[in-house]
C-alpha cells in the first residue's frame, strides 16, 4: 500500500506541539496546485469578523483553531469512522479578506467558494463570524436551495441593524433564505436561548417554515428525539452544518463574542453531529471562535473536536455517495 500524501501527520512521528501548525494536521494545499482535483473535502479558514456587531475577535480564529486542531487524532471512538481514511482531505489554507471593507470581503469569501465548489471540493470551513456562512452558501447553494442543520444561541434571522442595514453576523440566514439560497422549509435550528429586544423580533424564521428547537425543547425532547426531528426536517436532500460555537454553554467556550449561560454541553453537541450520519451532507462550518476572549485556548479545542466531528459525517456521507473505484 503507498502511503497517502493526504494522511495527517500522525503524532507518533512528528510530536503534536512540532512543526508548522495547519488544521487537523492536513497538507496545506493551494488552488492552484497542480493536484488540487484529488482533494475531496476542503478544510479552510475565513479570517474575518467584520460582521460581528457586538465583542470582534473571531477573525483570530482560524490561526488558533489550526493551533489547537493539532491535538485531533484520525478516528472517531464512539462512531468508528476514520474520515481521513475515507476521503482525501486537505488544508485549503485562509480565503482572501478586506478587514476595511465588508461587502468587498463578502466577495473574496464567495469567489474562493466558487473555486472550491467549482474544483468539486466539499468545504469544511473554520470562521470568522457567523455572516461567513452567507458568502459561503452562495458558492455551495448554485444549483437551488439548500438544508440546514444549525446548532446556535441565535436564530441569525434579523432583518438589520443600525438603520437597517443587512450584513451582520445575526442576518446570514435571513439573507440566506431571501436569495434562495437555503430553503427554510429544510432548516432546523437547535441549541435557541437567550433574551430579546423584543418580544416579535425573533418570529420571522418560523412564519417562513424554519423549525426552532430552542433550549428548553431540546431539553424536554432529549438529544434520541430532536435528532429524528432534526432528520426528518432535512430530509434526504443536500444539506449543510453550520456550528456556531455560542450554541454551546459559556462554560466550554468562552471564547466568543456574544455568549449565552443556559448552553448545550459539548458530549450533546458531539452526540448530535454523529447523529447526521446517513444524511446528504454538502458542507458545513465552526464559526465565532473568539481567541481575545480564550485565553486558555479551550474554546478553539472544543471548535477543532466539533470541526471533526463534522468532517466524520461529511467524509462518511460523500464516501457513501461516492464509492472508490
Ligand atoms: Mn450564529
Ligand atoms: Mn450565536
């Protein structure tokens, strides 16, 4: 058997503190190498906050999510999978950004999409904050809306701030579903909490079909019977994970910009994502890593284990769709 040139480093050679740190250990690879057509999943980081409307920082995260993504091992314990054994995986590296600039940024972020989509290459992005996600859809979304699993504190369906302006981090899938992008009749959004400024704000995404699991649903429903839900709402078609690090209770990860008590644990959030196995997986992301408000680095740990967690669904999923000649 050759070796795999995608194989991560393993820690039995190289020691996980030593050499040059990329995420879960891949080749770094460009879009432009000339072997780019063998990568099937693309692991890749969009440095940018400049959605974020309250504590920045997330634009650090891919840097230290990489950092941290060196302790990730190749096979998953509770489900057995080994996604680096299933699919060619690499590290796409950072997606072009304008720190001064929003809207030419949100550009960039698409335009590098395209290229990996255009390449057939199932992107497993590490952010930023949440609006990334928008950029990205409209990349892996060309063909017709996609579904959703969302895991997150926020619905991310407000309409605007500061005088209505639509690009933040808590309107990507507002944008999403009004560009036809994500089809709401096909998103669950789980992991729902905290105060509002008011009491109609948060309605918008449920009168367009979204299903809301907020905390205390999930909490009676129990992870067996939310999961089914969550299933059953997504269905057999294309469907994307986004993982919003908030999602989880602030005493796993501190580390972002608008953290809400009252959170998941991280045994239930790994719990849920293996429970995507079997569905038609397209993509996904881990976003809103904060380094300024980690200093232990825990939270950048915990988004690089649910970044692996994702990527043993998605590898399992396009393998299945795609057996190895
Ligand atoms: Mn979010
Ligand atoms: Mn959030």
């Amino acid at each position: 058997m050759t070796k795999n040139k995608f194989a991560p480093i393993t820690g039995s050679v190289m020691p996980r503190f030593a050499g040059i740190a990329t995420l879960m250990r891949l080749p770094l690879m460009g879009l432009d190498d000339a072997d780019i057509g063998e990568v099937e999943i693309g692991l890749v980081g969009v440095p940018w906050d400049g959605g974020t409307t309250n504590r920045p920082g997330a634009r650090h995260g891919p840097r230290q999510v990489r950092d941290l993504s060196t302790m990730i091992r190749n096979v998953n314990r509770a489900s057995g999978i080994n996604p680096f054994a299933l699919c060619n995986c690499a590290d796409l590296g950072d997606t072009p950004v304008n720190p001064a600039d929003l809207m030419d940024s949100m550009g960039r972020i698409e335009a590098f999409f395209h290229r990996v989509c255009d390449a057939n290459i199932a992107p497993l992005s590490i952010g930023g904050d949440h609006l990334v996600t928008l950029p990205i859809m409209r990349a892996l979304a060309k063909n017709g809306p996609i579904g959703m699993v969302h895991f997150d504190a926020h619905t991310d369906t407000w309409d605007g701030y500061f005088g209505g302006f639509k690009y933040t981090h808590g309107t990507p899938f507002r944008r999403a579903v009004e560009e036809g992008l994500l089809d709401p009749k096909r998103t669950v959004q789980i992991g729902i909490r905290g105060a509002l400024y008011n009491d109609a704000e948060d309605t918008w995404g449920q009168q367009q079909g979204i299903r809301v699991i907020d905390i205390d649903e999930f909490h009676r429903m129990g992870i067996d019977a939310v999961m089914a839900e969550a299933r059953r709402v997504v269905g057999d078609g294309q469907t994307y994970v986004s993982f919003d690090v908030d999602a989880l209770d602030p005493v796993y990860a501190p580390g972002t910009g608008t953290p809400e008590i009252g959170g998941l644990t991280t045994l239930e959030a790994q719990q849920m994502v293996r429970a995507l196995r079997g569905l038609h997986l397209v993509g996904g992301d881990v976003v809103e890593v904060s380094p300024p408000f980690d200093p232990s680095g825990n939270t950048a740990m915990v988004a690089a284990t649910m970044a692996f967690e994702i990527l043993c669904v998605l590898a399992d999923s396009l393998r299945s769709r795609s057996p190895r000649v």
